[in-house]
C-alpha cells in the first residue's frame, strides 16, 4: 500500500483569529483541489475554532498543538481531548522539541498523552528527534529508538496504525538548517525498523513518518521524494500561505 503524503503546518504561538482565519481561508481557497495529500493545519488553541468553522468539510483538517493527558479537572491552563474534538481536531502534535525542552516533557508523560488522543479518536502526530549535541556525539539512532519505543509502549498494534510519526532533528527547527534528504531518509528507516520490531512489518511500512526542520518551498520536493519521508511538519514556512501552498503543491514523481 502506497502511503499517503501529508503535509502539516504548525503555527506554534503566533496568528490572532483574524490572522489565523485570513491564513487558512488563503490555504484554503487554493488547496481545496489538491487530491495527492492530506494538508492540516496547527493554529493556536484560541483560533481552533474559528479555523474549524472556515474548513470545516474541506480537505483541510485540523490539529492541536498540544493536550493534557487526563479528561478533565483540576489541571489549570490544559486541554482535553473532548475540548479538541469538540472544536473539530482531527490531530494533535504531541512530544514536539519545544514542549520537551522549554515545557519538561517527558518520553512518560507524551506517552500518556499519546493514549489519550487515540482513546479519543484524535489522531497523535507524535514528534521525537536528536539534539545537535547528540548527532554530534553519533547517537542519532538509538536516540529516534527509544524515543519511538517510551511513545509506543503499551499501544496495541491496532492503536498503533493511528499514530503519525514527525522524526524533527532539533538542530534543524527554525534554524534554516536542514538534513539532508539522505540523512533524514536514513533516520526515517530506522524508526521504519525500530516499528518493525515493536510490532511488524505491516505496521512499520504503512507509518506515515514526516519530516520536519527547515522544510521550506525549496527543500520540499527533494525531501518529500525520498522513499521513507511522507510528508512533512513545518512551523516557519507554515505561516506564509504562498510558502505553505509551494510545499503542497511539490512534485512526487
Ligand atoms: C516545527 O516546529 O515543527 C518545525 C519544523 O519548525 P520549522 O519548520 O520552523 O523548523
């Protein structure tokens, strides 16, 4: 079976609703015909909303930036599951490198939150990838293993086929720095193979691992052509709808 590119845009902390609803109406308006890909779209919590009334029933989804793993209560400035699903998320990004670094996420708690969102039919874009210091130090491999082994664990193979997978080398997010397509592919196999023995080939070739860093309209098509990249997650070229549309629009041959 073929995977299916999807190509997502994170919008992190930025957009009031005006500007997150002139974006995506932008996005929109000139994706609405791409049939070759799954596009969704990470505004803040405060457009969900807004963004879900403008796409609703279109090829546009939407996802969270985050959620807090328990259903609700006392767990001030958090949001659920039925919080996102009632304003129309389809996805979530969970683990992301700035939740992880500036927020003190843990491989533990994602992994909460990753069971959380597939109890709740939302589907986790779950991010892992290695810090500059640990690429340098060559353990990128068994970095994106067990990252990708705390994320999974105790998820049944069925749960798993719902999860997306977003490989972001750190080094590489807003910095204009990119792997190369060879080195993201090479690292896309090994989650592939991490999979594979976590569950079983099926699994492992149907996962659709995007890429993320620095993917902007020129790195797009060289990236989203290797054979283990299947989309990508994108912040800063996300923001700009000419950008985000160039991604979308990349060439697979
Ligand atoms: C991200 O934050 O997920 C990301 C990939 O950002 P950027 O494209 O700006 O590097």
């Amino acid at each position: 079976m073929a995977r299916r590119k999807l190509i997502a845009g994170n919008w992190k902390m930025n957009n009031t609703n005006g500007e997150a609803v002139s974006l995506v109406k932008e996005i929109l308006e000139n994706a609405k015909n791409v049939v070759d890909k799954d596009i969704v779209v990470a505004p803040t919590f405060t457009c969900l909303s807004e963004v879900n009334s403008v796409i609703k029933n279109t090829n546009v989804k939407l996802a969270a930036q985050n959620m807090y793993h328990e259903p609700s209560g006392a767990f001030t400035g958090q949001i659920s599951s039925d919080m996102l699903k009632d304003v129309g998320c389809e996805y979530v990004i969970l683990g992301h490198s700035e939740c992880r670094s500036i927020f003190g996420e843990t491989d533990s708690l994602i992994n909460k939150k990753i069971k959380r969102a597939l109890e709740a039919s939302i589907k986790p874009i779950f991010c892992i990838g290695e810090t500059l210091d640990e690429r340098e130090k060559g353990i990128t491999n068994s970095i994106v293993e067990n990252q990708t082994k705390a994320g999974f664990d105790g998820i049944s193979l069925d749960d798993a086929k719902n999860v997306i997978i977003a490989y972001e080398p750190v080094w590489a997010i807003g910095t204009g720095k990119t792997a190369t397509p060879a080195d993201a592919d090479n690292v896309h196999k090994v989650i592939r193979d991490t999979l594979k023995s976590i569950y079983n080939d099926t699994v492992a070739e149907n996962m659709i691992i995007l890429y993320g860093g620095s993917m902007n309209e020129n790195n797009a098509s060289e990236l989203l052509n290797m054979p283990n990249i299947d989309g990508g997650l994108i912040g800063g070229a996300a923001l700009k709808a000419d950008k985000f549309l160039a991604i979308i629009n990349s060439k697979i041959v």
